[in-house]
C-alpha cells in the first residue's frame, strides 16, 4: 500500500509543479491594428457609371514575399524585423489589392478581377516589389517608408503595350507606428495614383 500512495503523491506533486509553471508564464499583450489604402469614393455603381470605359482585366501579380502578411517589416541596413504588436488587419497583399481597385473607381478603365465575367482589350500585371519600413539613419530616427510597384500592360492578343515602374519614399512623421501607417498610406496613394495614370494613357 506504500508503493502505491508514493507514486500518487509523486503525480501530485508534478501536477502541481506544472500548474505553477503554466500561470508563470507571461502574457502577450494583443496587437494593435492598422490598415492602409483609401476607401472607394464612389461606391459600387462606379464601374456602370463608365459604360464607354476602356475594359482591363487584372492578372494575379506577385508581392514582396518578407511583407505579404499582416506584419509590418522593417529593414535597419541589412537586418529586417518587424514592428512589435501591431499588425495590419489583414494581409497586406490583400489590402494592397482592395486599394489598386478602389483607386481605378474614379478613372475610365476598368478593371476585370479574376472570376469576373466581361470582355476586355487589355491585361494589367502589377508586383510589388518592394514593401517596407526603412530605416536607413538608424533604429531610433523617423524611418522612410518605399513602396515599388512593377506594372505590365498588354493586349488581349497578349502583345505588349509597356511596362513601368512606379515608386514612392515617404518619410514618417515620426518613429512611431502612427506615423508610420500615415506614410504607407500616402506612399501607396501615390504610387497608384501613377499607376492609374499610365493604364489611363496608354490603354485609352
């Protein structure tokens, strides 16, 4: 009877070791969360609002791998990380991809999104190459944000019509997330603003 009352006092024992080690361990605080890209200013009807418009489907286009996600990267000379507790609401190929359509609601061309049916004249690529925080005068300065966008425009017969690339540095108020999310906003809101005028010019 010994053997057995040892051995569950033995169990006890760790189970009470192991609870004491579960509540030790420290708390994640909850990430705070950012998006980017403008909201569309005019709404669904937009697209049937352009019945002439130039018809433009848009192909699947890659996006700068480190930053595709809903982390934030930065890059400090050669090292990358990212921002500690905030994320984007959503990955930021998927925010990026809403922006591009919200930025052509205003514009003549309109773009076919994969599943969508409609004839079109044209097919736009567009990758982003490059998506991130800089911070090239060191950890503790207002870090620049640049995003790079590589766009491929060609007929329906697949021949091309030009390709161009579009980029934006905006440095950040501040070294503070705020700050930051305010200069992805301006850099993506002009990096598409470019983009929509060169689809516009050389597709219409």
């Amino acid at each position: 009877m010994i053997r057995p009352l040892l051995r569950l006092a033995a169990i006890g024992a760790c189970a009470l070791a192991l609870s004491g080690c579960i509540s030790l361990l420290p708390k994640s605080k909850p990430a705070q969360l950012y998006r980017f890209g403008a909201s569309p200013a005019a709404g669904p009807a937009a697209a049937t609002a352009r019945p002439n418009g130039v018809s433009v489907f848009r192909t699947n286009g890659g996006f700068q791998g480190e930053a595709s996600d809903d982390r934030i990267l930065t890059m400090t000379g050669g090292k990358a990380a990212y921002i500690a507790e905030s994320r984007w609401v959503a990955p930021a190929d998927i925010l990026f991809n809403e922006a591009v359509s919200n930025a052509f609601d205003a514009s003549p061309v309109r773009l076919i999104a994969r599943g969508q049916q409609g004839r079109f004249a044209y097919a736009l690529r567009t990758d982003v190459r490059t998506f991130e925080t800089r911070y090239d005068s060191g950890p503790n300065a207002a870090p620049t944000v640049v995003v790079r966008v590589h766009a491929a425009l060609t007929r329906s017969d697949q021949s091309s019509v030009g390709e161009q690339d579009f980029e934006a540095r905006v440095p950040a108020g501040d070294n503070r997330v705020g700050e930051i999310v305010a200069a992805y906003n301006k850099a993506v809101s002009e990096v598409l603003g470019k983009l929509v005028s060169w689809t516009e010019a050389s597709a219409t």
